[in-house]
C-alpha cells in the first residue's frame, strides 16, 4: 500500500524541523517540542490537520511576540519545501491576521519554498480592497511562484482550502488578475488561471465562455488555447454547447455507434470491460471528435450519478474506429461503489450516442 501523504511528519522529519528551528531560537526545547507533535491525537489527524498543529506547536515553543517569531518562521523556511512544508505558511494563516503588512510580505516569500495558497485566503476575505491590489502587484513579481500564488490562492473553489463564497458569488474581483496572468511566460502560472477559470465556471459559465471566446479572438497561440481548454474542461463535460464550438466540436449528426458490447455483470473490485465501433459516411468531410464515455453509478440511496471520463479526441480517418475499454471497481479513496444496476454510455462531442445496462455484484 502507498505511504500516505501525511506520513511524511515521522520522527525523522520532526527531528530535524527541531534541530533547525533550535538554530535560529537557541532556547528551544526540543524534546518537549517533539512530544507535543506526537500527541495522543496526532495519530487520527490528516494531512492539512497536521500541518495546523505544527504551526501551534511551533507558536507554542517559540516564546515570542509575532513578529519576533515571524523572523524566525522565515529563516526556517528555505528548509521546508513543497507540500510538507505548508505547515511554514499556516503560521502566518493562523497568527498573523492583524499584522497584515509584515504577514504579506513573509507569505510572498515563503511561498517560494512551500506555497501560501491556503494561508493568503483569509487576508483576502478580511481585507478584499488590500489584498486585489496586493495581488495585482504579485501578477508582476519576478518570481513565477508569487506569481502563481496570485491566480491559485483566490480561486473559489480551492480544494482543501476555506471557502471564498463571496467570489462564487461575484467573481469580478478575480477577473483582473486573470487578466493580468493569460499570457505568463510559466506553464505553472497559466495551468493556475486556467484551474481559477474552471472554478468560476461551475458558478458563472456564460463569464468563462465570454472571456473565452475573447482571449480566443485576442490570441491564436497554442499557449492561449491550451489554457482555455483546460478552463473550459468541465464546460466540455457538461457538452456546453458554446464550450464545445470554441474548439470545433460539432453535433456528430454523421456518427453511429455499432457492436456495442459490455459485460452483462462485474464483481466488485473486478474489471468492467466494453467495446465498440465508430463508424461515418465516408462521403462527409471529417469533423475532430471528442470521445467520451459515461457511467451511471448507484448511490447508496438507490439513485445514479453520473461520471464521464475522456477515451480521446480524434478524427475518424478511416471508415471506423475501435473503442476497447476496461473500467476497475476497486475502491479507491476518493468513491465509493454500491451494487446494484449501472449503465455505460459513449459519447460524443457531448451527445449520448448509445449505452448499455450492467450489474455490479458484491
């Protein structure tokens, strides 16, 4: 079994988070520093759970005003990278709040090592005109991290991170920074105003297949279109009609699903498998396909959901194409499958063209 994310806080890890925080606070005690992480609650704690505590715990041994230990919070910090390192920026989340100026600053920084997406969102729910023009000036930092932390940390739906309601209300005051991010000379920048995009459309579509269509006319780069599509995946998975245009696909008035086969029942944690042909008038001229198939899920209150998973996108250039798929009901963390009757759809560009009715059997 994979180690889990969280696992990544042992003893050793501990240790030398002690052994460099002792470094810049002398009067450290470290043994007592230790214990305290490895509490008797610690076990039952995930990831994002874990890193608040050891910014208590760094705040509770660190026996200084906030600023004082806001120094030190920012020497430590070139040791403590990536996602194991989110700990360093929940300090300033969790103590910081009214020291706004000295805490923006030290996010800015420390969000170089470990990022600062979730730790800057209560500054912009407690200071919204401050913090748009803090980010606006980030959008021309020279750092492609700063940069980035501009666009991810006030996206309305960060997973993991505290609600922004306000922003799927109204997401005018992030449209600016957008804006001021499309043509970032970094793929991590534009990869983030492309995940903002997506958040804003599961509220506001028409905003995001505006802006679309407009930075579309505006540039026909590939860097350009690739971040409007990813913008626009989930518009492309809802079949959004306009979403679907923009890239050029077309109700597929001219395709025919044929030999559509499926296991009639799968047992759970087993492998469902279907299969089927594509097929045209050879006559047409040849549109880009996007190729998708969805399945039907019983929920444990006896209804389905639907999930739709992307096969590909292609042009058919022969007379067919051959769809050959296999699907595992393993459980895995993030679903949970229930027996009962399921169904498996193909679709394409957005349109059910066939599906077939299956069991899935404890």
């Amino acid at each position: 079994m994979a180690a889990l994310l969280k696992d990544v806080y042992n003893p050793d890890y501990i240790s030398h988070l002690a052994d460099v925080v002792e470094k810049s606070y002398p009067s450290l005690q470290k043994s007592q520093f230790i214990k305290a992480v490895f509490n008797d609650e610690w076990a039952d704690k995930e990831l994002k759970a874990r890193t608040l505590h050891l910014a208590h715990q760094l705040n509770l041994f660190i026996d200084l005003d906030y600023l004082q230990t806001l120094a030190i919070i920012k020497q430590i910090a070139p040791h403590f990278t990536s996602y194991e390192g989110m700990f360093i920026p929940a300090f300033v989340e969790c103590y910081g709040l009214h020291e706004f100026s000295a805490s923006i600053e030290a996010l800015s920084y420390i969000t170089q090592f470990a990022s600062a997406e979730f730790a800057v969102r209560p500054f912009i729910v407690e200071y919204p005109q401050q913090m748009q023009a803090v980010l606006l000036t980030w959008c021309n930092s020279d750092d492609s991290h700063i940069r980035r932390l501009a666009s991810e940390g006030c996206r309305p739906r960060l997973p993991w991170a505290m609600a922004l309601p306000e922003f799927k209300k109204d997401p005018n005051f992030i449209l600016p920074i957008l804006e001021a991010l499309k043509n970032d000379d970094s793929e991590y920048v534009r990869r983030s105003v492309a995940n903002n995009l997506n958040d804003i459309a599961k509220d506001h579509p028409l905003i995001v297949v505006n802006l679309a269509q407009q930075w579309l006319a505006e540039s026909k780069t590939t860097e350009t279109k690739r971040l409007i599509k990813h913008a626009c995946r989930s518009l492309l998975k809802q079949a959004h009609p306009t979403a679907l245009s923009l890239f050029g696909f077309l109700p597929p008035e001219h395709i025919e699903v044929v030999n559509f086969k499926a296991d009639k029942a799968v047992s759970m944690g087993e492998l469902f498998t279907f299969s089927c042909h594509l097929v045209h008038q050879k006559s047409l001229p040849l549109n880009k396909l996007r190729i998708e198939f969805a399945i039907d899920f019983m929920k444990k209150n006896g209804q389905q959901a639907r999930k739709i998973f992307q096969l590909s996108e292609a042009v058919i250039n022969k007379d067919n194409k051959l769809i050959n798929k296999s699907f595992s009901f393993k459980n895995i963390s993030t679903r949970q499958y229930y027996s009962g009757q399921h169904s498996v759809a193909i679709l394409v560009n957005g349109v059910q063209l066939a599906d077939i009715d299956f069991m899935l059997e404890d």
